[in-house]
C-alpha cells in the first residue's frame, strides 16, 4: 500500500481488562491521515483506555495497534503472537505522538517556556537556543506571547492546557491524542481551549480526542465515534451521529447530554 | 475609598449604609495563663541563675578553650565526618530507593534486606563492628574470588583507621535512612508526571532525573536537612572508637585538667553554632527546590522551627 494510503492510527480487535472488567471488547477504529475524530461516549465506556493505548501508555491484552504503519510498543514475533518492544523502540514511536492529558500535567519545577523545550532539548538533543526560538513561536500560537516564563501555578487551567498543547506540539508530531481536554477546566476557560484545537485541525494535524464537548465535535470532526461497554457501537459524520443517531444507546446517551 | 468611590456612586450602589457591629479586640484575663506564665519564667531564670553563678562552671576556662586548637581540629574532624557521611549516604539513599522501587523482584530484596538490617541495628554497634572488622576479616582483598590472583591486598587495620571506620559505619547507616526519605519523595509525585514525560519519548533515566527527582526534593530536602543536622549530633558517637571528633577531644582534654562541665558546655556551644548554621543553609536550599510551588518561608522561622523541632515545617505550611 503506498504511503499515503496507510491510515495513521489501526486498532483491530483490541482487547484490554483491568483484573475481571473487560474495558475494550474487540475495537476496532481506523484513522485517515489529517482526520479529526472524536470519540464520544458515556463515563467508563473505555474510551480514555482506547486512546492510552493507541501511545501505549496502557498494555493491550490482544488485538493490534499500529500507529503510521507500525506496531506501537509490540513487535510480531513467532506464530504470529506479539511481544513487546523495548522501552527505546517505543519511547522513539512516541516521539511522533503528542499527547495531551485531562489534568494538563505540566512539569511544576520548569516555566511555560522550559515546559515547552523540555521534550525537544532532552529527547531530540535540539540546541538551547533553537529549541527557547522554536517555544515562543508556539506559546505565541496557542496564544500565549508573554507569559513564557510564568510558572504553571501561575498560569489559569485554561492557560496550562494551552502551554500542554504547545509542548506536544514542539516534538513536530504526526498525530495528536487528547484525553478530554477541557473536562478539568472552569466553563468560561473551555472556550479558549477548543479555540487551540480548532486551529490545530485545520492547519491538517491528525487528530484523536476523547471528548465531551458535543459542539466542538459537531463543528470540528471530520468523524464522530460512539462508545460504550467496551465497543464502538455507531460511527459516522458528526451530522449523522449527533443530529440522526440510529443505534438506541447513542440516542440515550445524547439525550442525556443535550 | 478611592477617588472614583465618590459619595453620591455609593449611595446609588447601597441605598442603605449597614451598620457597624463592633467586636471587643481584647481577650478575656485568663489566671491559667498568668500563673503558667509567671511559673515558666521563674523557673527559667533560676535554671539560668543556678547555671551561671555556678562555682563548677569555670567561664574563664570555657573561654579559653573555645578556640584551643585541639577544639578547632575536633570541630573540623566533626564537620569533615558530616559532610562526608552525608556524602556517601545520599547517593547510597537514592540508589536503594530507585532500587526498591524496581520491576527486578531481586534489586527490591536486596534494597529490602539492605534497610532491614542497617535501620535494625543501633548505628553504634555497627560503629564497633566496622572499627573491629580487622577480627572478621584480616585482610582486605580485591581479586577472583576462591583463590585465583588477587589485583590488591591490605591489612585490615591499616585500612580501617578510627575515621575510616566512623565514615563507613555513619555513611552506610545514612544511607538506610535516606532511601527512606527519597522513597516517600520520589512516590508523592504525581503518576501523571511520568506519563507526560514517557510520552514526550523521554528516556527512563531522564524521566527519573529531569521531572520525577526535581519534583520529589521538595519533599526529600526538608527531612534531609534534619538528617544533616541529626548527623552533626551523631558524629560525637565515633567518640567511642577514639574517633578525633569534636566529644574525643574536649574528653581527652578534660581527662588532663578534669574540667568536664565546662569542656563539655565548650562543645557544645560548638555544635549548636553548627546545627544552626546548617539551618540557614537548608532555608535557601529549599527556597530553590520549591520553585513554582509556593511563596518561600521565612528564614527566622524556618531556624526556629529547626531547633525546637516543631512538626509544622517547610514544605507543608507557607
């Protein structure tokens, strides 16, 4: 299959159990490369285990994970049967993988700038300079010219989760996860955040994100997933899940949410 | 009331000016408290009384034997065990705690074993086991093991001098107890910290070093400096293997000219202008690793706090 044809995230059959709670149950979640989807779905449904383990930042139990073609933290080995890579093969997968946490997660000890330099001085060896050049620029895209050398205690969550996306983004990664972005956030700084976001999507970035914000997946998702019980139970445009829901667990959930 | 606050605004904000209900500012007499006060400071200064027109507290010979050199070289043998203990025992301590903290069911048990047995047994004994290690082993030896060639070997006692013997038993008891304290830093932070820092493609080591270690010593420094101060203390126990320490010596001192009293206030005058010293120091240490956390404690109270050892401290409080 040439290039561009490979889809930039796979799940087949993944499977995940924590102890005797089956999480995911067979899922499988194919994503084009510059497609934006979000995955929607009651709490517990397994949606935020789905999405930790397209980085790996939980095992599977079986299925297969491939990130741009590639196993993520598993190689095929004998019979078919998967092992795990090392933690240097997978640390250099996630390299191209930004992620961004529900509670921001921000290194206390270092400014918003430092935050933002710390990925590609440490991991990628860029030199102090290029890197404190290449964090302003992003502070300033995410709207933050200025506060670069505010601590993350000084910062509002809003402004944190701004300066989180901003320090995925400094790895130049292909694809981005987000773990409900905004559900940490007082409602007025949720605007500010999704505002981040939107520009993301249409500037072509890959774009997973596990979320609540019905609005936002209606006007920036190019595919709308529905989640529960461990399984995606319907999947389609964002009209055709948000607006004309066929599978009576979705219309339950959306009447919920509404 | 600023300029903009004219009187005509605040009446059309609050039609109606609420009334002043005045509180009493001074506390009710308390006879409890007075006598328990008055009881304090007499017993306080006849204690200071007692002491200071004392015929057997020679003031005069404590003067003169603050800085008799003899003192000055105990002190400096002191402060050199301290610094090197401290050293030695950190690194030991944040070597077991990464340790224990392992996925290798092995390197857990060792770690294990290894606190088990230096936090069980009085720092004291081990003082003696290490100055007598001669008896166990005569002689120290670096080779193959089960009689191949060896690449050196020495006389115990010519290795295990009275300081040797005090570092290696304070440094490795540290040790124990720093791993402790680095373990409890290392768990308070924040699980979400490494994953940010895995998924940035960290490596483990830099994981452990630039986010989880940084982050943890505003919880390990507090404890740590009441270690140091504590080892400042506990150096005076190498007093028991002729150690040239600070106690060695003014004992050695008022063997000669039976002085014990006033030998004894001359040392520890000496201790605690160390253990006071080494509380300012651990104020700016972790004013530095507290960073982006909170407002920095003030130096008066975090001394006091040091000295008289109130429980609420540096980190938690501010």
């Amino acid at each position: 299959m040439p290039d561009h044809l490979v889809p930039m995230v796979e799940a087949r059959s993944v499977r995940k159990a924590f102890g005797p709670v089956d999480v995911l149950r067979g899922v499988n979640l194919s994503v084009g490369r510059g497609e934006v989807v979000c995955i929607i779905g009651p709490s517990g449904s397994g949606k935020t285990t789905l999405l930790r383990c397209l980085n790996r930042l939980e095992s599977i139990d079986s299925g297969r994970v491939l990130v741009d073609g590639q196993l993520v933290g598993y190689r095929e080995g004998s019979k078919g049967r998967l092992v795990e890579s090392t933690y240097d093969e997978l640390r250099r997968q996630r390299q191209a993988i930004g992620m961004v946490f529900q509670r921001f997660h921000l290194f206390p000890h270092r400014t918003a700038i430092e935050n933002v330099m710390e990925g590609p001085k440490v991991v990628l060896g860029t030199p102090d300079k290029e890197a404190r050049a290449r964090g302003s620029e992003l502070l300033a895209k995410v709207g933050l010219s200025g506060r670069e050398n505010a601590y993350p205690s000084q910062l509002s969550g809003g402004q944190q989760q701004r300066v989180a996306i901003a320090r995925a983004l400094a790895m130049d990664p292909k694809l981005m996860l987000f773990d409900e972005p905004t559900s940490a956030l007082d409602p007025e700084l949720v605007g500010e955040v999704l505002g981040v976001m939107r520009d993301l999507a249409l500037s072509g970035m890959t774009m997973v994100v596990v979320t609540h914000e019905m609005d936002f997946a209606r006007e920036v998702a190019d595919r709308v997933v529905f989640m529960d019980g461990g399984v995606i139970v319907e999947e389609g445009s964002p009209s055709d899940i948000l607006n004309d829901p066929q599978h009576p667990r979705t219309r339950s959930f959306l009447s919920r949410v509404a | 009331m600023t300029s903009a606050h004219t009187a005509e605004q605040r009446d059309s904000a609050l039609p109606e000016e609420p009334p002043v209900l005045p509180l009493d500012p001074h506390r009710p007499l308390a006879v409890g408290r007075i006598l328990g006060t008055l009881s304090a400071i007499l017993v306080a200064g006849w204690l200071a009384y007692a002491v200071i027109v004392n015929p057997n507290i020679h003031w005069d010979v404590i003067v003169d034997h603050q800085f008799d050199d003899r003192v000055l070289h105990g002190l400096w043998v002191t402060i050199e065990l301290t610094v090197l203990s401290m050293a030695i025992g950190v690194p030991i301590g944040v070597g077991v705690a990464v340790m224990q903290m392992s996925a290798n069911p092995l390197l857990r048990s060792l770690a294990g074993a290894y606190t088990w047995f230096f936090r069980g047994t009085p720092v004291l004994v081990q003082l003696l086991f290490w100055f007598n290690l001669g008896l166990l082993f005569p002689r120290l030896e670096l080779g193959v093991p089960f009689g191949g060639p060896k690449l050196f070997s020495v006389e115990a006692s010519a290795v295990i001098t009275p300081f040797v013997a005090g570092l290696l038993g304070l440094a490795i008891n540290e040790g124990a107890y720093m791993a402790q304290i680095v373990r409890a830093g290392i768990m308070s932070v924040d699980h979400g910290q490494r994953e940010a820092a895995e998924s940035l493609g960290m490596s483990r080591r830099k994981v452990l070093t630039r986010i989880i270690l940084p982050q943890a010593m505003r919880i390990i420094i507090p404890p740590t400096g009441n270690q140091f101060i504590s080892m400042l203390k506990t150096t005076s126990l190498v007093s028991v293997i002729a150690g040239a320490d600070l106690l060695t010596t003014v004992s050695r001192i008022y063997l000669g000219n039976f002085e014990v009293i006033s030998m004894l206030v001359v040392a520890s005058i000496w201790y605690l202008l160390l253990t006071t010293i080494a509380s300012v120091g651990q104020h700016y240490i972790e004013r530095h690793y507290s960073r982006g956390v909170h407002s920095p404690q003030r130096l008066s109270r975090r001394v006091r706090h040091n000295l008289t050892g109130n429980p609420a401290m540096g980190a938690h409080d501010a």
